[in-house]
C-alpha cells in the first residue's frame, strides 16, 4: 500500500517515473480523473526533460505549460460570457481544442521513443509478424469520433510508455506485470490497428486466448471490403 501511495503520489522525475496502466486507473477513476490530470502533468515535464537532455526540439510544453494553457484556454469561455465578449461560452472550445492537440502529440511522442529503441522487437507482446518500424499507437485514434478506439490508444500510451521508463531505469527481464493489461492483451500487443482488434477475439480478453480469429472469408463482401480499408 506504502509503494502505491508513493507512486500516486511521486513528483516528475529523470528518468521519468514508471505508472503502469492498473496505478494509473486506481488514481484516476476515484478522483473523477482529477488524478489523470496530474499524471498528464507528471509525463508532459518527464517528456519535455528527456527532449532536452536529448537535444532534441522539444514537442510538447512541459507540465506546467500544459496545465496554464489548458486553464486559461478553458476559462476563456466562461470569462467571455462574464464580459460580453463574442463567441461567449463557446471560446471554451479552444481549450478542449488543445487538449486533443497536446493528447495526439503525447501519442507520437511516445511513438519516437519506441522507434528509436533497438530492442522493441524483444521486449514487447507481439503475436503477429511485424516490423521494427512498426508504431505501438495509433495516434488519429484520440479523436473522440473514433470512440471506443480512443480509450484504447489512451490505455495503451499509458502502458508502453511506462514499459520504456521502467527500462530506462535499468529494469529490463523484470519488468512487474500489470493485471489490467495482462487480462485485456490488446493493450500491450506490439503493433494494434482496428482490424486486429475487430478480427482477433484472442485479445479482446485472455478468457478467450484459445479462440481462433475470425475468418475474413466467411464474411459478407460488403464487411469485408470495410475492414481492407486503409490496408
């Protein structure tokens, strides 16, 4: 319980500090994700920090960066309405405009970390034939029109980007197990695109890992068209 409630609350660090996806929702739904809010704080100046340290042009705007401007964004609204201002509660928009852009740019963040690692091959869940070059998140995902596809891609930053703190810090074969992903294998297969999620009933939830996949073939022309899409 004591390394629970040190991790939950542990500030910023360099190395960044691991929060595996079950910390991550046990602080979060709680706090109506007020709690989320403070590991996007946490991961925004971890990011920023290692950008640096890299001497790489850094993406995001660091945790403090993030916060104001989602704050201000967000009261634009509100202070609009207060003072007449046109566009009234509407220019609240901005900030959730923002929130989108910093959560997409988190993603692809994520992505270049795992890129530029040699070992990703083996040290990831992968139950399909891919490539080193192959991206653990589909970023596009965030967008709330591709609900519920942008819960799992937020799940699954959670997950992988905590896999790659806890091998900065030296834990490479012991990396502690998370439950959450553990009885849900879509969040820590390697490479996930919409087709394997809909086709692999195996990763929906380990219950099911001896089902077979479901056969493209035994479907309607028209749903079999739909999932070459993009393909």
């Amino acid at each position: 319980m004591e390394d629970t409630v040190t991790l939950l609350t542990a500030a910023p660090g360099f190395p960044g500090v691991p929060r595996p996806l079950w910390l991550v929702m046990l602080g979060s739904f709680p706090t109506g994700l007020a709690w989320y809010g403070y590991y996007k704080f946490c991961v925004e100046e971890e990011l920023l920090e290692m950008e640096l340290e890299a001497g790489k042009e850094p993406q995001g705007f660091g945790g403090y960066g993030f916060l104001g401007s989602s704050a201000c964004l967000l009261l634009l609204g509100p202070i609009s309405y207060i003072f007449d201002i046109p566009g009234g509660t509407n220019n609240s928009l901005l900030g959730v405009i923002f929130l989108y852009y910093t959560q997409f740019l988190l993603y692809d963040r994520v992505n270049k970390l795992y890129e530029e690692e040699e070992n990703y091959n083996s040290t990831e869940v992968n139950v399909k034939n891919t490539s080193s070059k192959d991206k653990p998140l589909q970023a596009w995902w965030c967008l709330p029109i591709f609900f519920p596809f942008s819960l799992i891609v937020g799940m699954r930053q959670v997950h992988f980007l905590a896999n790659y703190l806890y091998r900065k810090r030296g834990v490479l074969s012991s990396i502690p197990p998370d439950p959450v992903a553990d009885f849900f294998p879509f969040i820590k297969i390697k490479s996930l695109t919409w087709q394997d999620l809909v086709l692999t009933p195996s990763l929906w939830c380990s219950i099911l890992s001896d089902v077979e996949n479901i056969d493209t073939k035994l479907l309607p022309e028209p749903v079999q068209e739909f999932l070459n899409t993009g393909k």
